[in-house]
C-alpha cells in the first residue's frame, strides 16, 4: 500500500474546496501525514501584476500584492473554520496558472497525493474552459482524490459523490469493472 506523508490541497475558497479540505484532515490524520493548503491565484490576462491599484488619498500597490493581501485574508477567514486544527496547515499562496502550479508543485515538492474539489462544471463552460480538477488529475504526478459537494437540490439521492460503483448499481456494468458483470 501507497504511503502518503504529504497531502496537498488547492483551494479557491468555494464550500467545495471546504468539503475537500475535510476530507483531507480525515485522510491525514488516519495517516498521520501533513496537510499543505495552497490557493493559486491567476493574474488576469488584460493586465500585468505590476498594474496599480490606488484607493483614494493613497500611493498605489501593484495589483500582485493587493492580490495576495486579499487571498492572505480570506484564507485566515477560510480556514478559521477548521480551528484548533488550523495550526497543523501549512498555507502556500502562489500566482500562475491554477492547474499547472498545482501540478508542478506536487512534482516538485514530492508529495504522496492531492485532495481538491470540483464543482462538476458541464455543458459549453466546461467545454471551452475545461475543469482544474481534470486537467490535474490527468497530469499530476501523485493520486488525486476529488471532493463533490452535493447540490442541494438533488441531495445525497442523486448525487454521484461514490469513488466505485456498488454492486447493486446497474451503471456498475461494463467499462468501470472491466467488462459485463453477471
């Protein structure tokens, strides 16, 4: 069996990435592994990190650091939820591209799986756009487990949030277990 130290779990504030970060405390501490918190943030394409920001009677900021000084905040507010566990995170903000920092620094950094939501985004958006949580699944370097928050209209009952199929689920013939099931 895979041994996992280090678990690393994007988060973009979202009561999905809430839920996965649930998860994780419950996967770290059945392994005893550290919990790495990371929000990446993505510098718009129309303007440059070092565009400043100016409130009135001010200097200015580049938009990088008031960025980073408003994901400082609401990552205290986020994780304010998880106290006293709070103090057993190690929080990491970074900028670029969500999907390839996340992929990247799990390479780099070596570590033993990804704990991230995804808020099952469909239709034209998630054709044109894609989804993070795909894209690192498809490319990280580690296992990846991803957290589904239910809808509140559907509730558990029509959810999909089952890593496998049961045996009493008719979806589970075919391609999910290698074939047709009798």
């Amino acid at each position: 069996m895979r041994e996992i130290h280090r678990v690393l779990v994007p988060v973009d504030f979202s009561d999905c990435s809430r839920a996965a970060l649930e998860c994780a405390v419950m996967l770290a501490e059945r392994f005893g592994a550290s919990i790495h918190v990371l929000h990446v943030w993505e510098t718009p394409h129309y303007v440059g990190p070092e565009f400043l920001i100016r409130e009135p009677g001010e200097t200015g900021s580049p938009l990088e650091k008031a960025a980073f000084t408003q994901a400082e905040t609401e990552m205290y507010e986020f994780l304010s939820a998880f106290r006293p566990r709070e103090e057993q995170f190690r929080v990491r903000l970074e900028s670029g591209k969500p999907y390839e920092t996340i992929v990247k620094l799990a390479a780099d950094e070596h570590f033993d799986a990804i704990v991230m939501g995804t808020h099952g985004s469909s239709g034209l958006r998630h054709l044109v756009l894609g989804s993070v949580a795909e894209k690192v699944v498809r490319t990280a370097p580690c296992p990846v487990m991803t957290i589904r928050q239910p809808s509140r209209k559907r509730g558990r009952e029509g959810g999909t949030n089952r890593a496998m199929p049961s045996d009493d689920d008719p979806s589970a013939r075919g391609s999910a277990w290698g074939g047709e099931r009798g």
